[in-house]
C-alpha cells in the first residue's frame, strides 16, 4: 500500500494542463458495448478507474488497444456476459454496462458494484428506469441479473432524482431500443452532454436539452467514431482552490471554464482574485478570504465532488463557513482527518460546521475516499511541517500521479510503499 509525504508551507508556480474527465471516460468507454464497430477516444487520464474499466470490458472479450492517452476499443467478439465481482468491487461506474448488455444481448449478470464509501448510493432509479424499457431484474446471490423478452422499447421516463449514473444508463440503453425515449428530470452534468456527443457521433440520435430533458429517436445499430473527452472539471476545481488555499500566481490551463461556474464565483464571492477565460482560468494572490454558507446540488449547482477541497479552504478563511451536503449521506468521512491537521469542523447530521483562520499543522492521516483524499492533500500543503497520508489508492483512483503532476510545480509531495 502506497502512502504521501507531503511538506507544508509548499511553493506553487507555473501552470497546469487537466487531462479528460474520469467520470466521462468511464461511461464513454462502456458505450463500446453497444456497436461491433471500433470506438477510438482520445484524452484519456491514466487511472486506476480507467484501467480498471478496460479490464472489466476485456473480461467480456472487448480488444483494447492503448497508446499514451489514446484507446481504441472493439467489442465485435463479446463472450462473457457475467461481470466479474473482483473488478466490479472497486469501481462504482461497473453499474453501467447493465443498459448498453441488455440493450445488445437481452440479458445482463453483474455483481452489485463497489467504490468509495461515501453512502448507499443505490442501483434502485437505474434499475427502474431501464424496467420502462422492458428489462426484468432479480437479484441472486450478490448480483443483478437482468433480462429483457423481446426487445426494448422507448419510453417515456421521469426520474426521481438526477442520477448521473441512471441518466447514463438508460441513455446508452435507449440509443438502439426501438422507438422513441424521454428521460425528464435527467442528470445536466456536463459528462452527460459528453456522452451524448459521442454518442452521436457513432450514429445515435440524441437530443440533450438544458432544461433537464433528454430525448432518445432509437437506431438500429450504432457504428465507428472516434471522439476526445472533455476536460475533468473535478481535477481542475481541485487545483483552482489549491492555488486559492496556497495564495500563489497559478494557471489551470485546456479546461471548460463554464464547467466550473459554480466554484468561481463561490470563490470570488470569497474573496479571491480570479481572471476566468473560456479555456482556463488564472489564480491570483488575495489579501483576504472570507467565510461562506452553501450546499452541494446536481448540476448546475455546487458539485459534491468539490465538497471535501472547498472545506479544507474554508478553514484557512476568515470568519465561519457552513457546508450543506444534499448529495450524498455519508460524504463527512474527511472531516475527523482534517480536524487532525489543526482544523475546527463539527458535523450535526447533513451540515458542517467550520470554523475559519485556522494554523493548520502537519499530522498522520486516513484517506477514506477519492475526494477526502485530496482535501488531505491541500490540507497538508497548506499546514506547518510535514503530514503523512495513507491509502492513497483512493486518489489514484481520480488523480494522475498527483505527486508528478503538483509535484512538479513547486510542492514536496514524495510516495512511498508501506
């Protein structure tokens, strides 16, 4: 197991490109279930998530081809229709060949899927939306096992909630059922809209409005395309408020910067000096930071994988901050960690509680998922003397090599085995 060392105080120059979205990459590559014809992406980051997925879709018998960030995927020869429960254990997105294997073969058997821990996060509004196409599901032994009589049929579906990851699913599955689909009260995540362009560049017919409504003309087949993914907004979010906890010049560079809205002017309402371009934005020293009250929501709202970062900030700045989180119910594992580091935060059910102007300082700490693990990481930047942070395989899930590639930009950030 690998753990970072990490030194405080730490310097930050220069500028940073953000590679493509893991939480767009996955679904894309999945999407290659679909069509017996090759699906060529480029811009993909290089994660445990991303090879993980390449694995779970060799296991079906998909030939994977790979060069730098570049893969080609084909998935004429398709054997094995049972997903794998050692590599579906540690990646939540697993969940999403369910659509795209019931939409080609009529049937699907995949163990209940894995990842971080940071609550239930059920399978329920994916189950059911793909029910409306004419899929039935039991569960046998740990897995769902699904199947469908005839074919899928579009229909015409309202999502309970936003689901990111349903949206996904039912979209893909949608794409070759016959007849039309409409999915209201859809996920507006911009890794949405990447979908649905690669989508559409293999041959679907997918028309994603911004009101929350999706609607789905199905195809018969889908067929070769080849499409780069969209920058991660994630990645660069993390590196923006970094820069902001830092108080350094800093450029985060090759980004949708519109992505990103609800952050910069969440910071700039905090005081910090910001310049937003179209394709990057540039971080400037501030003089001061001051406390704020939000709360996490589906896009266009403040994104829950920016919770964690946007915590560690709020205890470097002036006055106290608060933190509603209406995403996930157990997304509050980072906070006895950072309170390790010297941080003030108090947890009362959904709500955090954080007091500003803290001296942080080096300590020993638990990563417990892909976005504490990182708001360990700013924390630990950003504290007096050195910290310690074990299970980092939770960042190499969503982080290239973060000791390489921050690492590179002024900070001390070594990695060693323990």
């Amino acid at each position: 197991m690998d753990r970072l060392i990490i030194k405080g105080k730490a310097d930050l120059k220069g500028s940073i490109k953000i590679k493509g979205s893991k939480n767009s990459a996955l679904p894309i590559m999945v999407s290659a279930l679909l069509t017996r014809s090759p699906l060529k992406l480029k811009n993909l980051p290089k994660l445990d998530d991303i090879d993980n997925m390449s694995k779970l879709l060799r296991s079906y018998g998909a030939n994977i081809k790979s060069k730098q960030d570049n893969l080609e995927i084909k998935c004429n020869n398709i054997t094995n229709r049972d997903a794998d429960y050692d590599i579906v254990r540690k990646m939540r997105a697993s969940i999403l060949i369910l659509g795209p294997l019931l939409a080609r073969f009529g049937k699907a058997r995949i163990s209940l899927p894995g990842g971080c821990a940071i609550g239930t996060r059920p399978i329920d509004i994916h189950l059911e939306g793909l029910k409306k196409l004419g899929a039935n599901f039991s569960f046998e032994n740990g897995y769902v096992v699904g199947a469908v009589e005839d074919e899928l049929i579009g229909k015409h579906i309202t999502l309970p909630f936003p689901s990111v990851g349903a949206t996904e699913n039912i979209l893909m599955a949608a794409s070759i059922a016959k007849g039309k689909t409409i999915i209201e009260n859809a996920a507006r995540e911009p890794e949405i809209n990447d979908l649905a362009f690669a989508l559409n560049k293999m041959g679907a017919k997918i028309n994603v409005k911004n009101n929350g409504i999706i609607k789905i003309d199905g195809v018969n087949s889908l067929t070769q395309a080849t499409h780069k993914i969209m920058s991660d907004r994630i990645v660069a979010g993390t590196f923006v408020i970094a820069a902001v906890m830092l108080n350094k010049k800093f450029e985060v560079k090759e980004i949708i910067s519109s992505n990103l809205e609800a952050l910069t002017s969440l910071l700039i309402k905090m005081g910090a000096k910001l310049k937003v371009k179209k394709t990057s934005i540039q971080i400037m020293p501030s003089k001061k930071l001051n406390g704020i009250k939000i709360q996490t929501a589906p896009y266009p709202g403040f994104p829950t994988d920016l919770q964690a970062q946007i915590m560690a900030l709020m205890s470097l700045a002036n006055g106290n901050s608060q933190i509603k989180e209406n995403i996930f119910e157990n997304r509050f594992m980072h906070v006895p960690e950072l309170n390790r580091l010297g941080a003030n935060i108090k947890v009362k059910k959904d709500i955090a509680f954080i007091s500003g102007n803290r001296h942080l300082k080096g300590a020993q700490v638990m990563a417990s998922d892909l976005r504490a693990s990182v708001s360990l990481v700013l924390a630990a930047l950003c504290a007096e003397g050195e910290s310690v942070i074990n299970r980092v395989y939770h960042l190499d899930r969503g982080y290239e090599k973060i000791e390489h590639t921050l690492g590179s930009l002024g900070p001390s950030i070594k990695r060693e085995k323990y």
